[in-house]
C-alpha cells in the first residue's frame, strides 16, 4: 500500500484512537459525577431514615411504656379482684379475668426455698415454669419481693412495679410478650398480666420503623432494599437462648432488627458491618446480586453509645450504568462523522506530508519497540507538525510512566517484606524465612532459634514523651539490635509495636544465650532524643527448633512465653524456654478458670483493715481488702488473684464485690456509732479506661448503699495516673467534688514528680509498707518517711502509714506528726465477724 493511501488511514486511526481516549475519559468522568451524585442522594436517604428509625424507635419505646403502665393498671384491678394467697387461686379465675381486662394472660409467680416459679397462670405454659436462670428478670423478682426500687437498666421501673422489655417468651418461644410484675406485700405472689403477640405487635406495625423504611422502597427509583443490622450478632453463631426446656433468640439478639434482606451478601456484608462500626464511616461495593447489579452502602448509625446499629441500603446500579451507555452512544455517533471528515481532508492533503513519513515511521517504530523518550525533530506548522509534537508528547509521557511504574514496583516489593519506621524486615518475611529455615533443618539437623524481644515500659515512654519520640526511639533500638548482629545467619524483624524478633541458625544454645544477653545489654545504654536521656530495658525469651517444639506458631509462643516470663523477673534479662514456663502458664489460666467460678458463685470475701488515729488509739475508719479461699487451690493470695483479674478484665467484677458489699456493711456499722467509720476501696488503673462510666458508677453504688460520700476514700496507685492521665484526672476531679477523698496508695513506689503531685485531685498520701519496714528500732533509715511527711505537710494532704507492726515505728510516727496508721500492730485484716467482735 502506498504512502498516500497510509497517510489518510494513519490520520484517521490516531484521530480515532484520540476520541476514544476523549469518548472514555469522558465516560470515566460522567461515571465519577453519577456516582457521586447516588453517593450523596444515598448519603441523604441514610440521614433521613436514620432520623426516622431513630423517632420510630423513640416513640415504639414510648409506647411500649404506655403498654407497661396500663399492665400496671390491670395489676392494681387483679390485686383487688383475687384472694391475697396463690393457693386460693384457680387458673380458671385467672383465664376469666384475663379476658375481662382484655390483656393476653395472667400468670402468678410465687418464692420457693431457692426460686421464683409460676405458681398459677391461664397459660398452661406458665405453670410451675422456673425464672432464677432469668437475669436480670430474676434480680427484678428479687427486688420486687423485697420491696426495694428496681434498678436493673432494662424495662421500666414504677412504684411497687417492673414491666419487661418487650420479649420472646421463653416458657412459649412461638410467641412474643409485653409483661408487666406487681408486689405490694398484700399478696404473697407478683401478679403478672402480659399481652401477646398481635397485641403487642400491633404497636410494632403502626409506629416501628418498618413503615418508614417501605414507603422509601416504594417511593425513591432505585432503591431496591433497606436494612437495619444488628453489628454485634449479624454473620455471628446464632446466639440461642436456652430456659425452660425451650431454645430461641432474643429480640435484642436478632442479627437483622429491621427491613428485609433479600440481597444478601453475608461475607461481604458482615465484613463492612463491623469495618463501618469500628471506624464510624460508610462502606460501600458494587457487585451482581440476585442477577442484578447493584451498588450496597452500609452506614453506621450511634457508634458512640453502646447499641449502635448499621443501616444498610441497595441501590439499583443499573440506572446508572443506563445513563452512562446513552452517553457512550452519543459520542459514537458524534464520533462517526467526525472521523470521515478527517479521512477526506487527509486524503487531500497527502501529497504535502508524504515526504516526513518515513521518518515519522521510523521513530514511531522506535517509540512502540520501547525506546520510550525518543522525539521527532520536524520543523513544520501543520498537521504533520502538530503529530511529530503529539507523539513526542506520548513518548515522554510513557518514559515518565514506565519510570513511575518501575519506581512504585520497587517501593512495593520493599514495603511487602519491610516494616516502614525502621526499615527492618517484617513479620511476613519473617514468618516465611522461619519455615524455609526449619524445613532446612530436618535435613540438616541444625538448630534454629527464635528470639523474641520487647521493649519493657514502652508504654511509659510513649506516655511520657509521645509517640513521635516513642518512634524514635524505636529507630534508635533497632539499630542499636541490628549492629550487634554479627552472624550471617541471624535475621532481625520488627514484629509491631516494641516487639522484635531474631532468627538465628547454624548456632550452639550458648552461642545464641551470649547473642541475647550482647544485645539486651546493648539496649540499655542511654539514648539522647532531644537533648532528653532515656534509659529502656528490654526482656528476650528464646525457643528452639527441634529442641522445644516442631511447630511453626507453637515455637513463637514459646519463645514469646519466655519473654513474659523474662519481665515477670523485672526485665532486663534472657531466659530460655523450659518447661516450667508452661505450668506456670498453665497454673495462671488454672487460677483465672476457678476465679471466674468464684465470682459467679459469690465465693469471694471483704475483709475490713482497721485505720487508727495513734494518739488516742481510735478507730477512725477501714479498708476494704478482698481474700479468696478456693476449694481446689486453697487460699490463694491477692497479690497473685488480683494480677490475674487485671490482665484478664474480672477485676471490674471484684471491684464491684468489694464497693457493693463494703459500702453495705460500713453504712450498717455506722448507724450505731457517734462517729461515723470512714471506707476506703482499692481502684485498679483498669477501671480507668472508661472514666466517665466509672464516676457514674460509683455515684450510683454510694447511693444505693446510702453511705454519704464524705466517708468514702479513692485509693489509687500512682501508675494510674499514667493511663488515660487527662480524663483520669478529669474523673478523679469529679469524684473529688462529689465529696469522696482520693489516696495516693503505696506512695514513693512510683513515679510522681512534685510538680506532678501539685496539680493532681487528691487528698491523702499512704506511705507505703516498706519504708515502715525498713525502720530501725533506734529509729534509724527514716528519712524517707520523714520525707514523706513533710512533702505531704507542705501540699497541705494528709498522711497515713500502712504496714506498721512494731510499737517503735508508732512512736517514730507520731513523733514526727502522722498520727492516722493500719498494720498488724492494731489489727490483721478482718472478716464482718471478726471486725464486729472487734468493734465490741
């Protein structure tokens, strides 16, 4: 073919090639512009139901309440309509009755020796059907027979009245109930009447949310389905309650609250339901369900309160993809003419341009072999010009673009097998060069070991300097690790946070123990960041394969084993896997198993420490401490059942054994005594992580108990302060102003500075046990308890020691001012017995 006819076909497919790339940028753009028009049509409908749910929800309780109060009336009519004694009663009275005041049924409850059973009902169901296994149902029969105010959360509480929550019954799961419970001492039953499923329902129908969410299906084009998730059991193992002989699930439990779930997606959906709630913000994909495509947004709702929800809404994608092909077509159409135009002006202007070609070929050629950069040097003003300065433009832009390409692969392949803060290899690199390595060894029978190391008190430095610092540090530690490597075979991995860990081989057990020990000991030199001094410590345990273990994950839980073992040692030291480290972790998982059985079986004890004012010998107040007897492990030490509560999270449970118990019994103590005894409580930096709830909680306990605030004391250690420090103290301030005192416990064991201690809430100072100890008897090695009490005096806080056991470290005391003291010299901790007898 000629270059005349080339020419004209070469024009026409760069114009072609050029409206195409115009045709789908075009198209990539309308796509952006309507989907970002859906995304914010989506955004507002979610706004809009939410709103709604919201309100339907709001006025369903609403109703549902008005439901309970007009139990409560129907209780007040039954209460007067039947004799007082349950054993008078016939359950045909109660079948007339019941439909007499037109409500479902009515069902008597009466107190066995250790239950709370239907006695008589008009629901054969009913009869004889157990409710201790209830919860916090069964705590509401309590109160209720006890004549106190309900106070669990649930349902609502009126005077000699509790009306449930709206509820599967569990004596009939086939249907659903609205109860209500009535005791007012004139009967020795709870006279419960309740309305059943379309009564109940009904309420449900008219003012839930479904009708709000149908009539926007109905209504908006292009919304195919709207549903209300439940987060914490959608995609979950079924929740199955089982009372009474019968299985269901609650209506709290429901994975879906509300809407329909005909375009399902489980394990897409379940990921984004719980991605959404966790992060607060929308999540949305586009795929072909139920032979449709369609766009699924999931927007979180409430993520801040305790019962969040996800509303989940599936638009029709097909309407948007209708648009965008009617405006493909149109620029095909466009297209056409276009390109004919330019095939017969090319053909026109052929014999003008035919002379370049062939050296627009040739670089063009070079161009598309990869010669990427190359540039036609063509010296006209026409089209041929024009096109010698698009290709040139081309080339460039592909050289920059293969560059970029190369340069991002690279970055990837790095960052795949590297940690971005130090630079050092990952746990992905890590995990595989630690299977190649054992396979290795099974051929070759060397030995190949795990040394796993963490940075002890990282939290403190990152606490105290910030996390900026923290990283550098991190940087510095890493390099500092890395230098002392100085065997080929060793491989260095940043783990995450302060972890990392070493993989050594082709080594001898004390060749690897000297590596560790180099190391750890290279660790703690100081380091300078800023101008600031820093000294960490770091703890290493070490596994060995085939030595401890042949299993991939097993050898790094040995090794990490090793290392809590290590820093339960105080850190700063190597230890070796053994089998020690197993039963010890054993023994530890032992205790947690039988200390959550003793918390369930209410088998923990308060005992009561006296506090004495020296100068006359009298008893001003008491310590509430916790002791545990097991009938397995016998009498297990707090020291050791307390860590265990504060790593595993029971110690809110302890904590609140000791509160609601204590604050009981002192309040009952002090209603015969001229001078009321102040409680003090021991607070874990545990239950610091949600101040705002703790306040709340302790504000409740205090009044349910009755003890005045004023004689109640915080004892906090001084490591709390440094978790969560702002609302700590924020919290502290509030409790402070309520009128409880707050106590620095075992003080000079921390870390306060004095500028510190002047800004804190607090009240008291307790001088910790051992300085008291370390008293001589001719009053020798005092200084830091005078220390003490003069920095407590000087603050204007009050000072008591703890500990004191010998008549010279009293004299010693008061001598120098602290008069308020606890310790074996006045009295051991006590049981309620023991501390009445000594009362007397």
């Amino acid at each position: 073919m000629s270059i005349k006819k080339k020419l004209p076909l070469l024009f026409t497919s760069l114009v072609l090639c050029i409206l195409i790339a115009n045709s789908t940028l075009h198209y990539m753009r309308s796509k952006e512009k309507l989907i970002d028009f859906n995304e914010r049509e989506i955004e507002l409908i979610t706004q809009e139901v939410s709103y709604l749910v919201g309100k339907s929800i709001n006025g369903a309780l609403y109703v549902e309440d008005m439901m309970g109060k007009e139990l409560r009336t129907a209780s007040i009519a039954i209460r007067n309509a039947l004799p007082a004694n349950h054993e008078e009663v016939t359950n045909e009275q109660l079948r007339v009755l019941a439909d007499e005041l037109m409500i479902s049924h009515i069902t008597l409850l009466a107190q066995t020796e250790d239950d709370i059973i239907g006695v008589k009902s008009s629901d054969p169901h009913e009869i004889n059907i157990s409710t201790k296994e209830w919860l916090f149902w069964y705590d509401a029969f309590r109160q209720l027979f006890s004549l106190s105010p309900v106070t669990v959360e649930e349902g609502l509480a009126l005077p000699n009245y509790w009306t449930g929550p709206i509820e599967v019954a569990s004596s009939n799961p086939d249907h659903t109930d609205k109860w209500g419970y009535y005791y007012d001492e004139s009967t020795n039953y709870i006279i419960n009447p309740y309305l059943r499923d379309n009564q109940v329902l009904e309420y449900e129908k008219r003012f839930g949310p479904a009708n709000v969410m149908e009539r926007f299906t109905n209504k908006l084009e292009g919304v195919l389905e709207l549903t209300v998730f439940n987060p914490k059991n959608f995609g979950q193992e079924t929740e199955m309650v089982h009372l009474n002989g019968n299985s269901f699930i609650r209506i709290v439990d429901q994975p879906i609250w509300y809407g329909t779930y005909e375009y399902g997606n489980k394990p897409v959906d379940v990921k984004l339901v719980q991605t959404a709630v966790k992060t607060g913000e929308s999540q949305s994909y586009t795929e072909e369900i139920n032979g449709e495509f369609v766009t699924k947004t999931l927007v979180p709702i409430n993520t801040d309160t305790q019962e969040p929800y996800v509303i989940g809404l599936t638009y029709d994608y097909s309407l948007i993809q209708k648009e965008l092909d009617k405006e493909l077509w149109q620029h095909i159409l466009l297209s056409i003419p276009f390109i004919l135009i330019v095939l017969l002006t090319s053909f026109i202007f052929s014999r003008s341009i035919t002379r370049p070609i062939d050296y627009i070929v040739e670089k063009v050629n070079a161009i598309a072999q990869g010669n990427f950069g190359e540039s036609i040097e063509l010296k006209r003003k026409d089209e041929l010009g024009h096109l010698a300065q698009n290709v040139n433009a081309l080339s460039k832009s592909l050289q920059c673009y293969v560059a970029d390409l190369k340069q991002s692969k690279e970055v990837i392949q790095f960052q795949a097998s590297h940690d971005p803060l130090t630079g050092l290899l990952n746990r992905r690199y890590f995990q595989e060069e630690l299977h190649q390595r054992m396979e290795r060894s099974k051929k070759t029978g060397e030995t190949v070991a795990v040394l796993f190391i963490d940075i002890d008190r990282f939290k403190d430095v990152n606490d105290t300097l910030g996390h900026a610092k923290g990283d550098q540090l991190l940087i510095l530690i890493s390099e500092r690790i890395k230098n002392g490597l100085s065997s080929g075979n060793s491989v260095l991995t940043r783990q995450g946070g302060d972890e990392f860990v070493i993989l050594c081989s082709e080594l001898e057990e004390e060749e690897i123990k000297a590596i560790a020990d180099t190391i750890i000991t290279t660790i703690n030199q100081p380091y300078l960041l800023d101008g600031n001094e820093v000294i960490v410590s770091a703890s290493c345990g070490i596994s060995m394969y085939s030595k401890h273990e042949e299993n991939l994950d097993d050898l790094m839980i040995y090794a990490d084993g090793a290392m809590y073992a290590a820093k339960k040692q105080g850190g700063n030291k190597v230890i070796i896997y053994n089998e020690e480290i197993n039963k010890e972790k054993n023994k530890k998982l032992r205790i947690e198993a039988r200390l959550r059985k003793a918390i369930k079986h209410k088998k923990i004890e308060v005992y009561y420490q006296p506090k004495i004012d020296a100068r006359a010998d009298v008893l001003t107040g008491v310590e509430a401490l916790l002791r545990w007897t097991d009938e397995e492990l016998g009498l297990v030490s707090p020291e050791t059942f307390i860590s265990i509560a504060e790593e595993t999270g029971l110690i809110h449970s302890l904590w609140e054994i000791a509160m609601k118990e204590a604050c009981f019994q002192v309040k009952k103590w002090n209603e015969n005594r001229v001078e009321p005894l102040h409680l003090a409580v021991n607070f874990s930096a545990k239950q610091f992580q949600d101040p705002a709830s703790l306040v709340k909680q302790v504000k409740e306990i205090l009044s349910d108990c009755q003890l005045a605030a004023n004689y109640f004391e915080i004892e906090i250690t001084e490591s709390t302060l440094l978790f969560n420090s702002k609302e700590t103290i924020k919290a502290l301030k509030d409790l402070q102003q309520y009128g409880i005192s707050i106590s620095i416990d075992d003080f000079g064991t921390g870390y306060s500075s004095l500028s510190y201690l002047r800004t804190l809430p607090i009240n008291c100072l307790k001088i910790d046990r051992s300085f008291i100890q370390d008293i001589r008897e001719d009053h020798g090695n005092s200084a830091i308890v005078e220390a003490i009490i003069n920095l407590a005096r000087s603050l204007n806080l009050h000072v008591i020691a703890e500990g004191v056991e010998k008549e010279y470290q009293k004299e010693l005391l008061v001598k120098n001012e602290c008069y308020h003291m606890q310790g074996y010299l006045f009295s051991k901790p006590l049981c309620k017995q023991e501390f009445e007898q000594f009362l007397d």
